[in-house]
C-alpha cells in the first residue's frame, strides 16, 4: 500500500492559509495544519475528504512543537507573518527566527520542497522594521534551505480579508473616511490567485532558491480603493487623506492600546509603494491571470450596502 504525501502548512489556520491548505488537499496531500491554537487549525477539516486535515497545535516561537509537524513531510509552507509586535512575538522572533527554525527543521528532516511567504517591500534597506525583518527572514530562510522558495504576495484581497472587508466596514458607519498612505501605490491580489501559484510552484520542476512576487492585474493608489469601496457600496463618505504629522501622533496613541490598530511602522509601512519590481517571475510566469479586485470583491462587500 503506497504511502499518502505529506504537505505542513504553518499558520495554516490564518487567511491565506485556508486557500493554501485546499489547494494541496486537491493535489492528494496528507495536509497538516499547524496554528497556535489547534481548534483553530480544526475548522479547516471539512477542506478535504475525513482524515486528509490534520490539525496541530505549533508555535513557529517553539522548536519542540514543529518537529512533528515538518517529520516525514515531501512539501512544507511557511505563512507565518505579523504586522505589529506583541509580547514574545516580536519581528525578530517571528520573521527571521521563526522563520529559519522552519527551514532548518525541515532541511534536517529531508523536506524536498520548502516555500516561505515573504512580503513586497522585503529590503535590508526598507524604511520599515517589518521589511528589513521580512528580508532578514529571506535570508535566514536560504541560509538554511537553499532550494527553499520565496513568494512575496502584494497586499491580499478575499471575502475573508482585513483590507476591503475593514474599509467597508468602516463606510457603513463613518460619514468620514480617514486615508493613511493615500497616494501610495499597491497592486491587490485575490488570495486564491496567490494560492494557485503556489500549489503550481511545489508542483512544478525547479523553482529552487528562486523568489516570486505576486501582484494583481492592477495598481491601485489607497485612495483610489477608498474610493471604489465607497463606490460599489452606494455610499456617500468624506474621503480625507490624512496629513502625515496627524497620522504620526494618532499611530503613537493607537500603538499603546490593546489589539494596535495602527502602529508608527505600519505608517512607514504604508508611506512606500507595494508594487511588484518588473522583471521578477510572477503570477503570469505560472500560467495564471490574476483576478482582478473588481470582479470578485463586490459579491462579498454587499453585505455592507445599505438595506
């Protein structure tokens, strides 16, 4: 009786992760999906047929909790990220040493294909203490792995998301719509694409050491997306761009309270263009055409229309 392939997402459980995990389902993997919290890693089960969703209770802060997650596995995913620093997870403690404890845990354990999710903007020279840890993880992640993969999407969309669902959310209630960034440029992409290219990059030939940047078929500015979103509800809203001083000393309040809604290094964060560079391997590289946010976003942005 042939042995099933086994495939670990880490941070299986978050946004992206649910398309990850699908998409690797389909493919015929054994899927186990490591989160902090195991229950949450368990809503995911009914994604493939009884028994191919294992989930596990794993911290990327904890080495003891991974091994039997990457153990005996052919493909593992690293999605682990953060935006704002909380207790122990900090930058440093997440995206450089979480992430080189994955890649040499499953250097160690004979993993064949290692794909570590990065972000646009990764730098050692980014203005942002989340891009230079970002790229720091890159580096820690080859440095240990090689042949590992890095894929660094640009700001995800998806029924699920934190960027359209908040802002309309946001145009429900406010008559005014506050713009941190408004000029800057970003290039949306739908989880599922991001997902497809990835389930194409483990099941493909090469790709070893390589880095993809994933964008959408479009760029947008956050204001222009502000104002879409306002658009397609059927909305009337004061679109207000924030001045930089105002926005710096709302951050340096925001920081300080439970759940930082907004942090000094996500301003700085949003002060830079996400865009992928020309001339680095993309979506389109895999055979896929990105969805474009127009098409899909409406249909779960309705719940937020007047009724």
């Amino acid at each position: 009786m042939a042995t099933r392939k086994v495939a670990a997402v880490i941070g299986g459980s978050g946004f992206l992760g649910r398309y990850v995990v699908r998409r690797l389902a389909e493919d015929g993997y054994v899927v186990r999906v490591a989160a902090r919290r195991a229950d949450l890693a368990a809503a995911l089960r009914p994604l493939g047929d009884v028994g191919q969703i294992v989930p596990l209770g794993a911290s990327i802060l904890d080495e003891d909790s991974l091994v039997p997650v990457v153990e005996s596995a052919q493909v593992v995913v690293n999605l682990v990220g953060i935006l704002a620093e909380r207790g122990r997870a900090t930058f440093q403690a997440v995206h450089v040493d979480g992430a080189a404890r994955v890649a040499r845990l499953a250097a160690s354990a004979g993993v064949g294909r290692l794909l570590h999710v990065s972000a646009i903007g990764a730098s050692p020279d980014s203005r942002s203490a989340y891009g230079r840890s970002k790229a720091a993880g890159e580096e820690a992640v080859l440095r240990n792995m090689p042949e590992a993969t890095i894929v660094r999407p640009s700001i995800l969309f998806g029924p699920e998301d934190r960027f359209t669902n908040l802002f309309a959310a946001l145009a429900r209630y406010s008559p005014v719509m506050p713009v941190y960034g408004a000029a800057t440029r970003i290039q949306p992409v739908y989880a599922a694409d991001v997902a497809e290219g990835i389930r194409r990059i483990l099941a493909g030939e090469g790709h070893s050491g390589e880095i993809y940047e994933f964008g959408g078929p479009a760029i947008w500015t956050m204001e222009g997306v502000m104002r879409w979103i306002v658009a397609t509800l059927g909305r009337s809203r004061l679109i207000f761009p924030m001045p930089g001083a105002l926005a710096w000393w709302q951050a340096m309040w925001l920081e300080h309270l439970p759940g930082r809604m907004l942090t000094r290094d996500q301003l700085t964060m949003l002060s830079v263009d996400n865009v992928a560079s020309e001339g680095t391997p993309g979506l389109r590289l895999l055979g896929i055409d990105a969805v474009p946010m127009e098409m899909i976003a409406p249909s779960y942005l309705s719940r937020y229309k007047i009724t």
